[in-house]
C-alpha cells in the first residue's frame, strides 16, 4: 500500500509517522515548506482535559497522552515539558498572595487570578520542532517528503476510487490520499463537493530572553485604553524564547501559504501589549513577527475520517486551535481508518467530514481522471 499525504503540517507528519509503524508506506507532499504555516507559528499548548464535555474529549485525552509517549520513545528534541498554566488579568495591581515566586518577569499590574491546569494537565512542545521531528521518524521508516504543488485528485475510469494525485504536469499514483492541507484543504474540498473549511488569521511575536524562563504559561485578560478587551496568551518555552499571541483577524485566506504575511497593525498592537505586560522584554528581543491561518469549521469540530462517494479520500482538516495538541490522536486513528478499515482508538463518526455537504448538491468530478493512474 501508498498512501499520498496532501500537506506537510503536523497532521500530515503525524498521520506519515504512524502508517510507518505500520510498516505502510507514504508519500507526504508539501507545496512550500515543512510546517511552514499554522504548525510552526502556534504556540504548541497541550491540555488534557480542556475540550472535556465537548466531542473532542477522546481525541483530546488520547493525543495528550501520546505526546508524552512519543517524547519518551522517539530520540529527538522538540522542547516537550510540563506546565503550571494560569489565568490573569492586566490592569490590576496584583495582591501578594497572587505573586508567584516565579512570575517575577511580569509587570506588577499583571494579577494571577487562579490556576488554570497543572503539570499533570497541560504541557508545550515546539510546534515546528515537533512536525520535523515527526516528519523524520517517519522517514526513517520509508517515508517519503516530495514539494509540489498538489492540483487534483486523479481516480479510476469510473471515479469511485482514488488512484493518485496531479502535482502540476506530473502524476504520484497511490492507493489512498489524505487531504491534510490545514485551511487551504478548502480547495481540495471543492474538488469533492464539500464545504466547511475555512481559515482565521492570528499574528504572534517570538521573544529571544537568552535564558530559560520557569514552565508556566498565562491566558490573559487584556483591556486597551479603548474599552477593547484582548486575550493574549504568552508561553516560555525551554530554548529561552517566549511566545505570544493575540490578535486575531478574518483576512482573505491567500492562494499560496508562502504569500502569508502578518498585519503591521496587529504586530504594533500585539507588541504595545507586551511592552506593558512584559517590560523586562524590549523590541529588539523580538526574533519573530509573524501570521498564520488555522484551519476552521463552522461547528469547531475537525473534518477527520473517510469521503464518501470516493473510495481512498481521506481528509484530517480544521483542527482550529488544537491542530499541535490533536495531531497524534489524529494521525494514529487515520492510519488504522486506512490500514484496516475503522478506528479501533477513537469513534471519528462526529467528524464527518461530508457533515456540511447539502444533499442537494451533486459531488463534483475530481480536477483529474484517468483509468491508468
């Protein structure tokens, strides 16, 4: 078996490094870079119990637990550790039983108002770390990473059944392809007939502190001298830089994600909210200004499983927020959907991705047929 794997995010390397335990080989293609958009420009926050009570509890419990697995069995680094995580508010000067011995790098007006998770419930990776990191295991294993720009889905004579992938002129045969493309896996959607993906643009600043800051991570309430309430999220990690987002924004959604470049005005919000909430940091500290676009549903939940109406379709899309945290979860269930023909770990049944199809509307041809591909 070949499977063609359809974007070089941290879902399409999760989904390549679990087939390769399989002994299934893949083929992941990548029209820009490697993690080059939402997967390297997150924050990389993991939660174990924040999605309970919603239909993403299972994934979400089973992909925290993996990624403490994967950081124990796969020799490499991506900046894995354990978090206190609180929430806070700016604007407040903060009482002395809300300072914490280890928050002294925050302006005094920054109030600990209560503790959001532990070290047994939420934890960080470097989210671009992680996706190599992944994409390497596989690769050791028989994994394949081709650029290319992916222009159609190629199927049998009778379009039932998936035979490939068009990348421009060239055609990659395979026995099953997964549409893991983030937001831009809109326009693979299309070529099948369905809706539902869509993609929010965030900005967020990196900071280079030159020292490692303690494991703590801070949701904050944040009000402007407008009325305009923020809510930054700044996240220390273990190679000694900070990461901070905030600002958040629905431009149109570029053809190309190497043509996503972040908003002048949003980077000189989100910095003026640093140089009050984080005065030990000074804008040359600052190593990255940047923007991506997470991919979206209307109902919030990812598009994950099996198409119907076309044997060998597969789309893992429109994680929003939780791509880095879910992605193991979501590779592993895929490979088992491929490999034998269900999910053994997780009911993926609420993640349908024809779940926003109208039934009036005819599936549309693939861009590519052929009956030899």
């Amino acid at each position: 078996m070949r499977v063609l794997i359809c974007g070089g995010g941290v879902i399409g390397a999760s989904t390549a490094y679990f087939l390769a335990r399989r002994g299934v080989k893949s083929v992941v293609i990548e029209r820009t870079a490697l993690a080059c958009a939402a997967s390297g420009k997150s924050g990389g926050f993991l939660a174990h119990d924040w999605c309970d009570g919603t239909p993403l509890e299972a994934l979400a419990r089973r992909s925290f637990m993996l990624h403490a697995q994967l950081a124990d069995e796969i020799a490499d680094e991506w900046g894995y550790r354990r978090l206190e995580t609180f929430a806070a508010t700016v604007g407040e000067m903060r009482q002395q039983s809300a300072r914490a011995s280890d928050l002294q790098w925050v302006a005094d007006d920054v109030s600990i108002k209560r503790r959001l998770g532990s070290a047994a419930t939420t934890a960080q990776v470097h989210p671009g770390q992680f996706t190599a990191a992944m994409m390497r295991a596989a690769q050791e294993n028989g994994a394949e990473l081709r650029f290319g720009h992916v222009t159609g889905l190629v199927r049998d004579a009778g379009c039932v059944a998936v035979r490939g992938v068009a990348i421009e002129s060239e055609i990659i045969a395979g026995d099953a392809v997964v549409i893991a493309m983030g937001p831009w896996s809109a326009i693979a959607a299309n070529w099948l007939g369905l809706a539902g993906v869509s993609g929010q643009k965030g900005h967020s600043l990196v900071y280079e502190t030159r020292e490692s800051l303690p494991p703590h991570a801070l949701f904050l309430e944040y009000r402007d001298a407008t009325g305009i309430v923020h809510e930054p999220e700044v996240l220390p990690r273990v190679d000694g830089t900070v990461y901070v987002c905030g600002s958040s924004n629905n431009d149109a959604l570029p053809n190309d994600p190497a043509e996503v470049s972040p908003d002048p005005g949003a980077i000189q919000c989100l910095e003026a909210m640093c140089a009050r909430m984080l005065p030990s940091f000074r804008a040359s500290d600052v190593i990255a200004r940047q923007a991506c676009y997470r991919p979206m549903t209307p109902d919030g939940l990812p598009l994950l499983g099996p198409v119907s109406g076309i044997n060998g379709v597969y789309m893992a899309t429109g994680h929003g927020s939780w791509g880095i945290l879910n992605a193991p979860a979501t590779g592993e269930a895929l490979a088992e959907w491929i490999i034998d023909g269900t999910s053994h770990t997780l009911d993926l049944s609420r993640f349908d991705p024809g779940r926003f199809r109208p039934e009036s509307e005819p599936r549309r041809e693939s861009s590519t047929k052929s009956g030899a591909a």
